[in-house]
C-alpha cells in the first residue's frame, strides 16, 4: 500500500504542476493589456503603469512564473483588484459556504440515489425499473441552472415553504442542495444499479437465499455492501462536477461561496481573484481525486496490485 | 426504443432551428414593450419576454445556436482529439507521454471551470465559446482513440499492413481510427448534449451569447428577474434545454449500448 500511495503522490506532482503553469498563464491570454482591461478604457496611462507594476506584470516572463509558484507553494496568491487584501483570504472568508453546500448536496444525492439504483436492480427490466432510470436520465439531462429556479417557483413563490435566496438558516440551505444534488443524485442511481446488479448474479448471492435469507436481506446485507466500492469511487470522482456546480447555484441562490465569488471576480476583471478562485477549486479537485484513488486502492486490492 | 426516441427529439429540433422563422413569424429581435411579459396566447403560443419579444421566435432562434455551438465543439474537439490519441496510441514512447500528460493536465480541471476560466479572460462570445469547450472537449475522444489505437496496433491485420509497407499515416487512417469510430460516435452523441448543456451554462452566467442574440441560457437568466411575476420566462428555454440534452443522452445511451451489448443490462 505503502508503494502505491508513494507512486499515486508522486503523479500528482506534474499535474499539479501543469494546472498551477495553466493557470498562470490565464492572465496572460486576456486579449491587449490586462491592466488597461482591468481599469477600463478611462485609465490613465500613469494608473495603467502602476497596476501592471503591482501585478508584476512589468517583469520578465520567467521571473513572473517563478514568483506565481513561489507564491503558490507559500499560499500566497496575491491581492483582490476590487478588495485590495490577499486572494488566500477572500477565498477562506467563502470557504465555509461553499463546503457546506457542497456536503449537502452530496447528501441529498446519497439519500435519493442509493434506494433509488437498489430497487430499479432489483425491479430489473420492470416498470419501477424503467420509471426510476428514465428519472435518472431527466435528471442528468436537467441543468441546474433551470432546476434552480423551478425549485424556487415551486417551493418559494407558489407555495412559500423555502426563502428563495440568501443563508442564515437551514431552510436556506434546501433548495440550493437539492438543486446542486439532483445531477449527482442521477448518476448515482445509474452507478447503484449497475452495481448492485452485478453482485446480484455473483453465487454469494444466491447461496445466501439458499441459506434462507429473505430478498430484501439478502440485497440489503450482502449485494449492496459489496457494490460500494464503485459507488465511493464514483462520488469521489463526481465531487469535482459539484464543486463546478456550486458556481452556477451559488450565483442562482446567491450563496456566499468560493463559486459567486469567481463569477463576481470576472465581471470586475480581477484577475488575480479569478486565478486564486480557478486554482483553488482545481487544486481541490485534484486531491480529492487524489484520495478518491487512495481509497479506491485501499478498498480494491487488486487496484495497487496492477 | 432509447435510440428511437431520443432521434425524434433530435430531428424535431433540427427541424425548428432550420424552419424556426416559419413556424414563428415573429423577429425574435423586435420588441412590442406595451405587451412585455404577457403569457401564452393564440397570437403568442410561448408568451413575450421582459422586452415584449416573441419566446417561441427566440427559443427557435435559440436552437440554432445550441444546435451549431454543440456541432462546431463536438467538430473540432473530435477531430483534434482523434489525431492526438492516435499519434499517442499508435506511436507511443515519447510522444505519447507528452500528449498523455497535457491529458492528465486537462482532465485535472473539473467541467466547465477550465472554459468559464478561457471564457473569463478572452471575453464573452460566441466563437470564444466554442474553442473554450473544445480546449477542454478534446482530451476526451484522445484518451478514448488512444487506447483503441494502443490495442490495435499489435492487432495481426496491422502487423500485415506493416509488412506490406503501409506507413503510419495509412495505418493510423485506414486500420486505427475506423476500429475506433464507433466509440467516437456514441462519445459525440453525448458530447453534443454536454456542449449544448455547457453553452446554456455560459450563456446563463453571462459569458456566453451575448444579448440581443438569443440563447436558450441567456433567456434563462433573463428569466430569473421575473420568476414572481412571469415564470413561463424560465420555464419555457428550460423544458427546451432539458428536452434536447435527453434526446442526445437518449441517443447516446441507446447507441453504446449498440455498439457494446455488454452494457445493455
């Protein structure tokens, strides 16, 4: 185990590194000068020269990309162009928010997913089968960015049971959740279903019923337990489509999160805070995935192995 | 019955985005303000938005973009990711860890945050859009072709192309891609409900189509200032977005399980 998480580290490194020189090099495809862009065509020369020089812009190249990756590894990311404090600090203010939603959703997506692919396997190839996958592929096909404000027409507007937006208590929280949870909760089904159906057709299975254990039992405490592997995996690898996701539901709900916070940095230009923002969510991404494989290898022996 | 289904939504909304201006013969431009946000009518089957613009003339328009935005990014990046996963795959070596790597790099970006990052920075529009989702819709169809092409080529059919004489140009043209192609297909299918999805997602945040041009994510975000007062704004390019991206993830699913029963459960 001990060779794999080595070997698994130690491939992170270059992507790492690949997404940090990405990102980097983001500022330097803002079409004509990025500081004029950010000022806006009023700006005047002098203020021009000044912001290129706070952002470092008037050195060389090399020296740039240095200073970013120095910057990165020290977890300084530079300053907000409209705030004027550290990137690093904007983000952590946002932080809680948006892994408060983002921990929601998941859930919303666990409790509705999991019955959901167990009885459709179960039920295969009949109508609860159909029904449920044919849910599964509305939602997957249903953008968030239309689910959002449906929600909020249904259960804020029409029937007055959820605020429409903000935070401050747990009923600010449902909508949003259920909103970034629903595309989650599709492919989870899907997922849970092929898997349980896989361990269905293994003989454990059917020695267990021989043995006289109910259906329900026999699915319940041997097939599912054993088809969890790839479902861990899975919400692991669909963390990173949440965290994408809290971009546009955060702006929807207007939830104080990392995802509003990019939205509202590229309407203003700041382009520092759009880099912070880009790099963080990847970054996060990036582990995630990380420990994903970790506990995929953990699980799965046969993973390190190969 | 999946592929079926999912050809008729398919083929209906070519047909709008192509005969849109004879089905409404309203410009989904011109605004009567007097009749701003007025619901479905017999002289206005969909309504008319805040500016008292036609919605069915808007969301046929709309169409077309969602249509030519999800071809010109399934085009490209299929094209793009088609020669770099075969060069990958059939060459290997040195090559292929170069394009595996720029892989890994592109892949380690979650969705659509690499494209609202292009989108972010180049400005919002229409072309910016399309090479943003086919910056990152590429490594997709190369990580797909190069596997492919790494099983083919040890495959007896190529080693006798090779003794032959064939070069790789003719071995990667004529043996790899065509035993790749119909993975490629279903992975367009799907690619296309994806760029249509991430377009109206763009669109929506504002870096997309921009106003007055009519997009089905930008009349969604129109549509959120009224969801009091006039919720056929929202719901109407909504069921449209839905009902398309199903009918591709239809055909999509439909196809692979064609083209690999096994996973046809």
């Amino acid at each position: 185990m001990l060779r794999y998480l080595i070997r698994r580290l130690l491939l992170t490194i270059p992507v790492l590194f690949g997404v940090a020189t990405l990102v980097f090099s983001l500022i330097h495809f803002v079409p004509g000068d990025p500081a004029q862009s950010m000022l806006g065509e009023g700006a005047s020369p002098q203020e021009v020269t000044a912001l290129r020089h706070s952002l470092g812009l008037d050195r060389p190249l090399l020296t740039q990309y240095a200073s970013f990756l120095g910057g990165v590894i020290r977890g300084d990311l530079g300053m907000s162009f409209r705030y004027g404090t550290p990137v690093t600090r904007e983000i952590g203010a946002r932080l809680y928010r948006t892994v408060q939603l983002a921990l929601a959703a998941m859930t919303v997506a666990l409790i509705v997913a999991l019955p959901l692919g167990i009885v459709a396997a179960v039920f295969r190839a009949t109508v609860i089968d159909h029904a449920a996958m044919t849910a599964a592929l509305a939602g997957i096909s249903m953008p968030n960015f239309w689910l959002g404000p449906l929600l909020a027409i249904l259960f804020s507007v029409r029937l007055g049971w959820l605020p429409v937006a903000g935070t401050g208590t747990l009923a600010h929280l449902v909508l949003p959740a259920v909103t970034l949870g629903a595309a989650l909760a599709a492919i989870l089904a899907r997922m849970t279903r092929a898997s349980v159906l896989e361990e269905l057709r293994e003989l454990y299975v059917l020695a267990a019923r021989a043995r006289g254990l109910s259906r329900s039992r026999a699915v319940v405490r041997h097939a599912f337990r054993n088809s969890l592997i790839p479902i861990v995996t899975i919400v692991g690898l669909q963390f990173g489509a949440v965290l994408t996701g809290t971009i546009i539901t955060e702006t929807i709900f207007a939830w104080p999160g990392v995802g509003r916070l990019l939205i509202q940095s590229i309407s203003f230009r700041d382009y520092p805070l759009v880099q912070g923002c880009i790099l963080f969510i990847s970054v996060t991404y990036v582990f995630v995935n990380l420990v994903t494989d970790l506990a995929y290898g953990w699980l799965d022996p046969r993973i390190r192995f190969e | 019955m999946m592929i079926k289904i999912g050809l008729v939504i398919v083929c209906i909304a070519i047909a709008a985005a192509l005969f849109g201006p004879v089905i409404s013969p309203y410009d989904p431009a011109g605004q009567e303000l007097s009749r701003r946000l007025e619901p479905p009518s017999v002289s206005h089957p969909l309504g008319l938005d805040e500016l008292g613009r036609d919605i069915l003339a808007r969301l046929l328009s709309g169409a077309r973009i969602s249509l030519l935005v999800g071809l010109a990014v399934v085009s490209v990046s299929s094209t793009v990711g088609m020669l770099l996963g075969s060069i990958a795959g059939y060459f290997g070596g040195r090559i292929d860890d170069v394009i595996s790597r720029v892989v890994d790099v592109l892949m380690a970006f979650p969705g659509i945050l690499l494209a609202i990052a292009l989108v972010a920075v180049l400005g919002p529009s229409l072309t910016h859009v399309v090479l943003a989702l086919s910056v990152i819709g590429w490594v997709g169809y190369a990580r797909l072709v190069r596997g492919q092409a790494l099983r083919t080529r040890e495959l007896d059919f190529v080693q006798a192309a090779r003794a032959l004489g064939a070069g790789p140009a003719r071995i990667v043209i004529r043996h790899v891609l065509p035993s790749a192609l119909p993975a490629v297909v279903v992975q367009a299918t799907l690619g296309m409900a994806g760029a249509i999805i991430a377009e109206a997602s763009l669109s929506f945040l504002g870096l997309g189509v921009q106003p007055p041009t009519p997009s089905w994510g930008t009349m969604l975000d129109a549509g959120r200032s009224h969801l009091f007062d006039a919720p056929h704004l929202t719901v109407v390019p909504g069921v449209a977005i839905a009902v398309l991206v199903l009918g591709f993830n239809f055909l999509g699913d439909g196809l692979r399980d064609r083209v690999d029963p096994k996973l046809a459960r």
